[in-house]
C-alpha cells in the first residue's frame, strides 16, 4: 500500500507541466522515473540516493536514466500527498537556479490551496 499517493501539480488553468515533462522524455526514462517515484510512494521516508531534501518542505527524486543522464523531480508533501512540482534533466552538479526558483514557486502555490 502507498503510503503517500504521487500527484502532479496542476496550475490555476489546468496544466500540468511535470506530467507533460515527463510525457516528452523516452518511454525507457519514463519507466526509469516512474519507478523511483513509485519507491518513494511506497517508502517513505526514503533519504539517498533516491531522494533528497533541499530543505524548506522541498524534496528532489534522483534518477539515473538510461541514456547516462540524470533526472530530477522536485516534489513536496502536501494533505498526504506527494506533489510532483518539476522536473529537469541535469546537465551541471549544480541544480539551476531558475528550475529551483520554478519549484519552490509552485510549492508556494500548492501550499496556499
């Protein structure tokens, strides 16, 4: 049994970026995502390597994809759910400023609802 349902955030005109994001990407790094996010519905809390705190409510699911890249899903909790706020492929250690800044706007937004 899940302990926390994943759900996508959905913004005030009804679109839901993360799921289009991930819908973009290959089936193989669609399967690669939607497990680590299935281990984290099953699991948590679950630390590294899967997941990852960035501190103030706000989580990243880590996947290795098989291309060689990486993916990252930023995530918070929200009325016992998990709320898949945005995703990116990395391409620097270091995590965008702006793709960062997206996420914790839109958990601003989710946490106001």
């Amino acid at each position: 049994m899940k302990k926390l349902p994943a759900t996508f955030y959905q913004s005030a005109r009804g679109a839901t970026p993360s799921l289009d994001w991930i819908r973009s990407l290959s089936k193989a790094e669609q399967k690669a995502i939607g497990t680590d996010i299935a281990v984290v519905e099953f699991g948590w809390p679950i630390g590294m390597p899967t997941c990852r705190a960035m501190g103030k409510g706000l989580y990243e699911i880590r996947t290795d994809l098989p291309s060689g890249t990486i993916a990252r899903v930023f995530f918070c909790i929200h009325k016992d759910q998990i709320v898949l706020l945005h995703g990116i492929i990395k391409k620097t250690q270091k995590t965008p400023a702006a793709d960062l800044a997206l996420a914790i706007a839109r958990q601003r937004e989710v946490e106001r609802q």
